[in-house]
C-alpha cells in the first residue's frame, strides 16, 4: 500500500477569525445540529461558508487508507466523533475548531478530489507533487473498490433495478445518514483559545508547527511556508501589495527548485537527488523553518510570544528583541533572500555553488534522508564563508567526502543516538569540523576516528561496523536495495577535474583547462567538468595569487 499522505489541504478554504463582512449580519436564533453530506458539495450554501482558520495546519496528515476507512464508517453508520465549529459573528463564515480532516475527507468524496482535481489544482497552481498525485490515485482505488463513488451512490436509488444491492443500501444510508456537530460560542479570541486547546488534547500538535501557528505572521513562519510549497497553495502572504506578494513567490519556486528537485521517490535508483529530500514528508516543514531560522541568526526565544514584547537572557547577553510581525513583507523577502544565499552555496550552478553530492553529504548508507545532515552543511558551508576557508576545504575536499563515503554509517549513528532534526546537528556539524581539522593535519583515517570518540562536547556515538553488523536476512530490503544504488552510483560518480570530488550533474559546470584569457580555446580537449565554486572562485584565485 503508498505510504504517501494524502493531502486535502484545498478542499477547505483558509481565513483569518477576524474577517469581516461588509454587512451588518443577522444574528442566529438557532444552529444546526447535524452535517448531511450532501451539504458538502460544491454548491451547497453549508460547503461555501466553511472555512478552518489561517493558522491551521496543513490537512495532510492521513494515509489512503485513513480516508477510506473514514467514508466507509460514514457510510455504514460507525460512531464518528463531532465536528466542533464555530460561526464568526463578524463575517458569519464557519470554521472548524475540530474535525478538518474527517470534513476533508468526506468533501474529497464528494468532489473526486483527493489533492489531485479541480480544486486542488487551483490551490496549488496546478503544481502537484508527485507523491501527492499518487497518494489521490490509491486513496480513490480503495474507496472505488470499498464503497463507490458519491456520483454513484447519488444516483443509485433512482436506478434501484440495476443497481447492486451493496450500492443500493449504501445509498439508502447516505440519504439518511449525518456528521453530528458542537458549537463554540464567543468571539474570535473564544474560538482560537477553544482551536488549541481541543488540538493539544486529542492529537498534539508538534511543537515547531506551534511554534509556527503562533508565529504566522512573522517573516521565519511566512518564508517557511512559501518554500515549502513553491509559492503555491495558501497564500499566508496574500495581504502584502502585488509586487510583494509576486517577489515572494518568485524565491519561493527557486529555492523550492534548487533543493527539492529532482522528486524523490521511495526507490532510490540513480544519485540525481534533491539536497533537502522529499518535498512532501512530515520533517521537511520542520526541517524549512530550521533552515530558514538558521540561515537568519534567529533563537527559537526571538518569535515566541512572551509577555512585554522583549526576552530575557543571561547578564552576558541583554535583552533579546522579539521578531516583530511582518505588516508589508519587506522582512520576509530579507529572509528568503539570505535562505536563497545559503541554498545556493550547495546546490545548483552559480559561480559560487559548492555543488554538494547529495548522496555524499545528505542520505545515510541505506539511501535515507537525512535531514540534520543537510542542516548542518548549510551550517558548515556558513562557516567556511566566514572563516575564509573555502579554498582550504576545496583544497581537501577529495579526502574529505572520501572519507565521509567509507564511514557513511557514522551519519545513522549519531541519528540514531540523538534524533531526527535539530538534535542532531551539532554532532553532525561537530564531525564535519573534525575532519576538516585532521585533514589539514594530516591525521590518518584511524587517528580522526579516534579523536571523533574521545570529543565530549557533544558525544560523537560512532564506532566502525563489523562482520557481525552486517548481518541480513537471505532476502534484500529495500533499504538495501538503496544501498547498494548508492554504492554502485557513487562508485562511478564522474569527478570534478579541479578537487577529484564527486560531481552531482545538477550542480556541475564546463571549464576551460587553459583560459580563455590565456588563449585556451572551445576545443574538445581544452574542456573538462567542475564545480561552480571549483571553476570560478577556487581556479580564479589560484591565477591570481
């Protein structure tokens, strides 16, 4: 079965609790206490006035078969929890406090729509995923196969002499059958409180994507969410002026592009893949915001709301100051600037790419993402920058990703003993400058693994893999079967002509052995395959020293 998600994120639109309407409105003398489904098509006035607030998260967090399950408990009359909501009294809209995805997932029934249809593809400016076109194919073959379509069903009873006898009393069950519902009442400030309380209860929500919702409309959580989609699907920015608004979904698609393509898939069969992983994971939001706050100088205490607007620190540090809201989008389009700066230092071909191997630095050795690795990289590139050490890394760069080839277990390692994202970076960093050291002091292979046992601050838990290690089962998994992709890959990578490293074709540029300047020419023999930095900064300042 796909282990995509299904994302389901159009089917409900976006708004902020204190919109407003342009009318006074008519105030209720009485709400509903039940949904049918065939409220929830297209042109129904219930489906038009339903709304989940802006600082949602993405509904994107069930699997193919979690939605079918769903609309076939509907649909048999199982015990399904109510939809809380709540009607703003401002612009008399509906919105979801509790209940989005199992709503979303009977709309999705309703519109043949499971991330990959008519709405969707307007959310999404018609950009969808890969992953996500095939999480909609399996999630619409299981119900198919389980229920039928809601076309289907819809017209079944009137059809009720050729009609199987299973449609038929599904059908009989959809006319009568509906959602149960509870409403929240008060203003806006009731209805957000009463939002992240009943989600903290139930399924919690992690705490970055908290700290996001909370900091929605600070320039971090604003430049996380347009990376993370191209610049596509909600628009979290659609306040700031056109041009504004324009400028940020241009860096959007290019940092999207430069980290995110090619698509990943589940089978790994080539090494042309994306530095940052797959575009559509539950880490690689988390993994984004790390990126985007990293890149930017910014401490998690700098966007929590406190109370007075500044932070407290140690005596040697002052006063924090807290990240204001962005009101115009000046701030956001700063920071995506600089996180475009960062990804450009590994990846794609400027003059002053790096060109990072992605299978060297960013997949473990059975071919799994790793995304405290590519953090600390683009921690790593940073330092180089600013030490001015980037003609000494390139200098060693052979030696150092060999070494990083044969030792690739050390990455699972210090994964597995400190966790997933941010908790591993400093050790994974650690380890980089480590290296980098005993290079330049020509320390041997078993020296530098010893003094990356004997460093204390962080632990570094790598040790070497033996006989007994590498023992499997008569079959190969596929974590094996990417492993050994990988190996065979990288082991007939073509290199740079300038450092011996390995040369990730996406990142990789056409060099004049002799200079143009020298009077090489664009004959055959006189070309050869570099790195972009290699190419421009590291031969330039060789010619010019």
């Amino acid at each position: 079965m796909a282990k995509h998600l299904v994302n389901l994120d159009a089917l409900i639109r976006r708004e902020d609790f204190e919109a407003a309407a342009p009318d006074v409105l008519t105030q209720p003398s009485g709400l509903m206490a039940n949904l049918g489904v065939a409220e929830l098509g297209p042109d129904s006035f219930m489906y038009n006035v339903l709304r989940k607030p802006d600082f949602q998260r993405e509904t994107a967090n069930w699997t193919p078969d979690k939605v079918a399950a769903l609309v076939r408990s509907f649909l048999e009359g199982d015990l399904i929890p109510a939809v809380i909501l709540w009607r703003s009294p401002k612009s008399g809209n509906i919105f979801t406090i509790d209940g989005a995805h199992r709503l979303s997932a009977l709309i999705s029934w309703v519109h043949d729509d499971y991330g990959d249809k008519h709405r969707s593809l307007r959310f999404f400016d018609g950009v969808i995923p890969a992953e996500q076109q095939k999480a909609a194919e399996a999630t619409r073959k299981l119900i198919q196969d389980s229920v039928g379509s809601f076309s289907e069903l819809k017209i079944a009873l009137q059809n009720s002499d050729t009609t199987p006898k299973e449609k038929l009393r599904l059908a009989r069950n959809l006319s009568v059958f509906a959602l149960q519902l509870q409403w929240v009442n008060g203003e806006a400030e009731k209805a957000e409180s009463s939002f992240f309380r009943i989600n903290q209860q139930a399924t919690p929500i992690d705490p970055t994507e908290l700290d996001m919702i909370k900091a929605r409309r600070k320039p971090n959580a604003l430049a996380a969410r347009a990376f993370i989609r191209a610049g596509t699907g909600h628009k979290y920015w659609s306040s700031f002026d056109d041009s504004v608004q324009l400028e940020i979904e241009s860096y959007a698609k290019d940092v999207y592009d430069l980290i995110f393509r090619p698509t990943l898939d589940l089978s790994i069969r080539s090494t042309d893949l994306p530095v940052a992983g797959q575009e559509y994971s539950a880490d690689s939001l988390k993994m984004v915001f790390e990126l985007v706050n990293f890149v930017n100088k910014l401490r998690p205490e700098m966007w929590r709301n406190e109370p007075n607007g500044r932070k407290r620190a140690s005596s040697s540090q002052g006063a924090i100051a807290a990240l204001a809201d962005d009101l115009d989008g000046t701030a956001t389009i700063e920071f995506m600037r600089a996180t475009k700066r960062a990804a450009m230092k590994i990846a794609g071909n400027s003059p002053a790419s790096l060109g990072l191997h992605p299978s060297v630095y960013f997949y473990s050795a059975t071919g799994r993402f790793q995304p405290a690795a590519f953090l600390a990289a683009v921690a790593f590139t940073q330092e180089l920058v600013e030490q001015r050490r980037l003609n000494k890394y390139t200098g060693l760069r052979s030696s150092f990703e060999e070494f990083l080839v044969k030792y690739k277990h050390f990455l699972n390692q210090i994964v597995q003993a400190y966790g997933s994202l941010q908790r591993s970076v400093p050790a994974v960093l650690e380890m980089y400058r480590i290296l980098f050291d005993s290079l330049a002091g020509e320390l041997e292979d078993g020296e530098i693994v010893e003094r990356m046992q004997k460093n204390s601050n962080p632990r570094m838990p790598v040790k070497a893999i033996t006989d007994e290690d590498r023992k499997h089962g008569r079959n190969f998994s596929s974590e094996t079967k990417n492993a050994i992709v990988l190996k065979a890959t990288l082991d007939s990578s073509p290199r740079c002509n300038i450092c011996g490293s390995r040369l990730h074709l996406r990142a990789m540029t056409f060099d004049h052995k002799i200079r143009k300047e020298d009077g090489g020419t664009g004959d055959l023999k006189n070309g050869q395959m570099a790195h972009p930095y290699c190419n421009s900064g590291y031969k330039e300042s060789g010619h010019t020293s």
